[in-house]
C-alpha cells in the first residue's frame, strides 16, 4: 500500500485541513499519516480560533513517520509561521520524499488569514524551492507573483513567474473566475489545461486541500503529473458536485460519493 503524509492544520468541522486530507487518501486508497501544525477552531461560517503546534513538536511527527512508517508522498498545507515553515522545511530536506504537493493556505473560506503575513517570504525562501506541485488559487496566485490575474493568460503568466522561483511544477486553480473552472499546470515546459463545468454551489469548504491531497495521492501511485491532476480534479469536482449540504456556510463536499458507489479505482481505469 502506498502511504502518504500530510502536513497541515486541523478542521474540527472536518471539511477541511487534515481532515479532508485523510478522508481523500482514503477514498484514493492509499494509507494516510498526519502531522498537525495549528488546531484551528472553524466551522462553515467563521474562524473562532487556533493555536499553532510549536515547530519542534511539528517536526517531531514528521520524524516519527519517516523513521518507521515512511512516505511515498508528501502534501503540506497550513504552515501558518515563519519558524513552522523552517522546521517543515528542514524535515523535507532531511527526508527527501519523492513528491512534495504544497498547498499555500493563505486564508480560509471564511477570510479569515492562515498564514501570518511576515511569513510569505519564509513561504517562498524555504518552502516553494521544495515543491514538486505548488497549487494557489488566483488569489495566492496573485500574492505569490504579483499582478492582477482576470484571463487564462494571466495564469499562465503567473503560474510560469512562480514556477521561476524555484517549484518544479505550478498549477494556478481557476476557482475564483468565473465561466468554467479552469485550471492551468505549468510544468517547466509546456502548459496544461484542465477544464470543468462550474458548479453553482456554496459548499466548496475544503476544496483546495481535497484537490492537493488528491494531486499526493495520484503521484503516489504512480501516475505522471498531468495523468495525476486530471484525476485530481474529476475527483474533486465529484465531490463539490453531491456535497451533501451540512452547515449554515460554505458546506464541505462529499469526499466518499464514487467510493461508496463503485469502491476503489483499479490503477489504469
């Protein structure tokens, strides 16, 4: 069985974070670990609160999964301080997994911010210089590059600027435009677009870890990076489409919906 780690921040709505990564490994089939940087206090309306994980004990899940368990990829998600990062940082290089999917949680669905602003920098000198797949939204996409991003070109533009900065692949997510959710990968080489029918819907909590996770656990097994975000993205787009519609906000999508149908995908379906 492939493994895969997540390192994130913990939802205790279950929409999000570490939460929804675990629920995506498990509906891709592969075996799931976790190394918690904030436990965060949100619903589907607000953030309450949260209280950061200190960096040594961060850095001490993740060598207890490497020591004995090992990953096959790795996805980081909420690294919400400079000092987290550094530490997440030093255990990837110390590590060196095969796949690093980095997720830049900047702020939640709710506007709330994840990510302290003195931190970016850090984001950028220690993180994205590790990442096989960085995947921003147009709004981190923005903040990353610099620019206003209103047309496919201008993800391009972005996707390849912040690519330049030392990640090996970028995918710029589409899901604040408008028209269809369109998503552009730049691998360093050539662009890659992947289209889908935008869904009139509220309940999108979550998303963008659900599709990161998803991108880890197709490298896992062994699918090329543009084969990985394909299924990535069908994946997540089923799961925004049979949301099952709990809470008063942005709800969270249905991460079980083709599993509880037609069990695991055979490798090559």
């Amino acid at each position: 069985m492939k493994k895969v780690l997540a390192i994130a921040g913990s939802d205790c709505s279950g929409g999000a974070g570490i939460q929804a990564d675990l629920k995506t490994f498990v509906a891709h089939g592969v075996f799931g670990m976790s190394a918690i940087t904030s436990v965060v206090a949100e619903n589907t309306c607000r953030l309450l609160g949260q209280q950061d994980v200190s960096p040594v004990i961060v850095e001490k899940q993740i060598e207890a999964v490497f020591e004995d368990i090992g990953a096959d990829a790795v996805k980081t998600g909420m690294l919400p301080t400079a000092s987290c990062m550094k530490a997440v940082a030093h255990s990837l290089r110390r590590y060196g997994p095969s796949f690093v999917v980095a997720d830049p949680v900047m702020v939640a669905k709710s506007g709330a911010s994840l990510m302290s602003p003195d931190a970016v920098d850090t984001f950028v000198r220690e993180i994205l210089p590790l990442a096989d797949v960085l995947t921003p939204n147009i709004p981190e996409a923005e903040a990353l590059a610099g620019g206003k991003i209103e047309a496919p070109e201008d993800m391009e533009r972005a996707a390849e600027a912040i690519q330049k900065m030392g990640a090996k692949s970028v995918l710029v997510k589409g899901g604040h435009a408008s028209g269809d959710a369109l998503d552009i990968l730049y691998d360093g080489a050539a662009f890659h677009r992947f289209r889908a029918a935008r869904i009139p819907t509220k309940n999108t909590h979550g998303t963008g870890c659900t599709y990161s996770s998803a991108i880890a656990s197709n490298l896992a097994l062994g699918y090329p990076l543009p084969e990985a975000v394909r299924r990535a993205k069908d994946y997540v787009t089923t799961a925004i489409l049979h949301a099952p519609g709990l809470g008063k906000g942005s709800g969270p999508t249905h991460h079980f919906y083709d599993l509880y149908r037609h069990g695991l995908p055979e490798k090559g379906d």
